[in-house]
C-alpha cells in the first residue's frame, strides 16, 4: 500500500513541478495557492509512505517519478527539446526506480 501511496506522491510532484511557472514567480494568488497546495499534498503523501519504506528509497523514488514526469511533459506539452542524452537520462532513472522497488 505505501508503494501506491508513494506512486500517488510522485504524480502529484509531477503536477506540482508543472504548477510553478504559472505563479509567475509567486505574484499570482490564485496559481500560488494551488502549486502550494500541490507540494504540501505531494510531501504529506511523501512522508505517509516512509511509514514503512525506507527514507532514501522512497525520497528517491519520489523524486525520480517527478524528474521522469517533468521531462515527459516537458517534452510533450511544451516541446522541450528530445535527444539521444535525454532520453538516456530517463532511461536511467526508471531504472533506478524499478531497480529500488525490486530491492527493497
């Protein structure tokens, strides 16, 4: 169960990551009050899952999904650029989460 409450944190990470720009550096109410809310459900979560998980794998599980997450939808709704070396990158971080959640 903490491992989908974990997945659950990561993809709220993800919406938070994306909610950021929109405050224009914190001087929008409205957008600040939801990237706000977003992070603190996004660490609440967070720290629900180390009830049992440990620290350093859930805190890098968590920011893995939001690294993998924020580059997707970097990619796919603002046009970040693709390359061979991002991709890779993500490669690796997947990695290392599957890797973490097989180990643990």
């Amino acid at each position: 169960m903490n491992w989908l409450i974990l997945l659950l944190a990561g993809l709220i990470e993800v919406a938070w990551s994306q909610s950021i720009k929109p405050t224009h550096n914190f001087t929008r109410p409205l957008p600040t009050l939801i990237c706000l809310v977003l992070m603190a459900a996004a660490v609440w979560l967070l720290s629900q899952s180390m009830n049992t998980l440990p620290v350093g794998t859930a805190y890098a599980v968590f920011t893995g999904i939001g690294a993998v997450g924020a580059i997707t939808l970097g990619i796919v709704v603002n046009d970040d650029p693709v390359s061979v070396g991002r991709m890779a990158a993500l490669a690796l971080i997947v990695g290392g989460i599957v890797l973490a959640r097989v180990t643990t």
